[in-house]
C-alpha cells in the first residue's frame, strides 16, 4: 500500500533528481542488475529510457518501493512546469492558453505528452521483465505533471491508479474519454487554490481537499473574487465561435473569450494590494523610483513610477499567493500535520 504522503513525495522528488534525501525521506537509485543491493525504501530506476531524462522540457521517472530486499509497489511520476527552464515554460504555457484558457479547442498537447505514454509502457515491461512481484504500476504527478498523469489515464487508456497533486482538470480537452476509467484518478487539491479550480473535471474522478496554511487567508480572498460559474459559462461561449464563418472574425471571438477567463482568474488580484507585504514593496519601489525621477520630474514620469510601483507590488503578491497553495512541499507538509489525517483519500491508495 502506497501511502498520499509517499506519492507526494515522489512527486515533489521528480523536480530534483539528484537529491538522496528529499523532504528528509532516502530515495536511492537503482540499476536492475544492482537490486539485491538496495536498501528497504523508495528508489528511483536509473536505466529505463534514459533518452526521457535528456530532453529539455520533459521529466518522468520509475520509483519502485522495496521492503526486505523485495519490489513491492512501483510509480510513475511526472514533472509538472520547470521556471528555471524556458524550453518548459513556453510548451506549458501554450498547453494551458490552448487547453485551459481555451477549452482544448486547438487540441495544443505539450510535445513531450506522447512521451509519457511510452515512458508509462516501458515501465510496465520494465517491471514484468525484471521485478515481476510487483503486482501493479500506479502514476502521479504534480500541476501539469499531474494533469499529464491524468490524460495517461483517460487519453492514453492506460489503467492504472492515478494520484495527482494540484492539478488542472482535463475533461474539457478533446479524445478524452470520461467514462469509468477516471474512477481510477483521485485528486488531492489545496482547498483555496485556484489553478486546480481550472477547466472541467472528470465525472468518476476522486477529488480530496486539504488546506494549505501558507497565505491562507490572503488565498481564501482570491478564492472568493474567482467565479466559477461564469468561468464554466465561457466553455459554451467557445463552441458558440464555431458557427462563425470567417475565420478571421473566428479567431477574434476566441481570443476576447481566452482574455475574458484570464481576467476571471486574475480578479482578485486588485485585493492584494491591501497586504502588508504588497504595501512594503510597494514603499520599497517608491523610494527607488523617486531616487531615478530626480532629474525627471514630470506628470507623465511620476504617472508611470506609480503605475510601475503599482501593479508590480500587487502582482508579486498574487504571484506568491497562487505559488504557496499549489507548491508541492507546501502541500507535503499540510500532509504530514496531524490534521490531515482526515483526508478520506488516505483510504484510496491501496490500488
């Protein structure tokens, strides 16, 4: 049995590799003809597909559990969105403005996604081949890494228990089947987050909530300014666009509907404004701005030192916002607190 705390760390440990000690838990690395070596506990295969660990701008790794010397659990974790990566970066942003932002209409699947498909089916062969004890592979992942979890489920028909953190919803993406299959995806989300609020869920999907202390309060306040309900109505708007002939005009429609979900999303951000931590920015920024308009003193300069000051002062504060409900070792420790232990997902995580 795999517990939700060890499918969020290896979720988290899938960002950084090289770490032996992750979160203060040993995740050893292993090589198939060095098994009878490994230690009791997690470790990661370091000879399957090893093409996967070159690209850029994707990352999916075998973990196999051991416990006396013997395999007893494996999981495929996938990475979600690397900031350091630019090559990342631009392929997430073009699946989320295609997929979230505009209902999956362009159908923009990362390049990497099929990938992961193979990646999933190697490491089943992988495990009949050489640790053929392990009853069964399961898959997890963490914001897009997860929502690429959940399409191996549903999209790439793979059957496999499904454990995502934080994740964005993919029902609404085309050639997803949401029937029965996606009883097997459990979802465990912080409950003021807004980025797993985001496009449509699966009808059979599990979803577990669990509160996230970090900017807790400040969360709950962009939580309460995000309309779901007109969010989901600018779904139908999409498929209203398709009706337009010119595809110029066409084009248009969906763009103002994409820039209408993003004001949707950002709509609180106005409130941040009000924190102590936007206002000390906000002070901070002044007084560097006032020090560089001292020999340009006009209107139009002060104009846009304020503006600068700010909208920088209330976006970084949103920016920490949104990061602190969905980091996943923020969501490691929620976890690990004594209160989490009411989750019901707890239970799921047999297979």
């Amino acid at each position: 049995m795999i517990s939700i705390e060890e499918y969020t760390l290896l979720s988290g440990h899938i960002y950084d590799v090289d770490k032996n000690q992750y979160q203060g838990v040993a995740i050893d690395r292993i090589l198939q003809e060095k098994s009878n070596e490994i230690q009791d506990g997690w470790a990661r295969v370091t000879d399957l597909a090893p093409e996967l660990y070159t690209k850029s701008n994707t990352f999916a790794a075998l973990y196999v559990k051991f416990s006396n010397g013997v395999a007893r659990d494996a999981v495929v974790a996938i990475r979600g969105t690397v900031f350091s990566n630019n090559d990342n970066i631009w392929e997430d942003v073009k699946c989320w403005w295609s997929d979230v932002m505009g209902e999956g209409k362009a159908d923009y699947m990362p390049d990497y996604a099929a990938r992961n498909y193979f990646f999933i089916r190697d490491a089943y062969r992988y495990l009949k081949y050489y640790f053929p004890e392990v009853a069964r592979l399961h898959i997890t992942g963490h914001s897009i890494g997860g929502a690429l979890a959940q399409l191996a489920v549903v999209r790439g028909g793979y059957p496999y228990t499904c454990v995502t953190f934080n994740a964005p919803n993919v029902g609404n993406i085309p050639d997803v089947v949401d029937n029965a299959m996606g009883s097997k995806i459990y979802m465990v989300n912080a409950i003021d987050g807004i980025i797993n609020k985001v496009g449509k869920p699966l009808k059979h999907a599990h979803i577990q909530y669990i509160d996230i202390p970090e900017e807790d309060a400040e969360a709950k306040l962009l939580l309460k300014r995000f309309d779901k309900k007109e969010y989901e109505a600018t779904m139908h708007y999409y498929s209203l666009t398709d009706s337009i002939y010119d595809p110029r005009f066409r084009m248009v429609g969906e763009f103002s509907i994409g820039i209408e979900r993003m004001k949707n999303l950002l709509s609180g951000a106005g409130d941040m404004s009000s924190q102590p931590a936007a206002r000390t920015e906000y002070a901070a920024c002044e007084v560097k701005e006032e020090k560089s308009l001292i020999n340009h003193v006009s209107f139009g300069h002060a104009l846009m030192a304020e503006i600068k000051c700010r909208s920088t002062s209330v976006l970084d504060e949103y920016n920490k916002v949104i990061k602190a409900q969905h980091s996943i070792v923020n969501m490691i420790q929620a976890l690990r607190h004594s209160s989490s232990e009411a989750i019901p997902g707890s239970r799921v995580l047999a297979g």
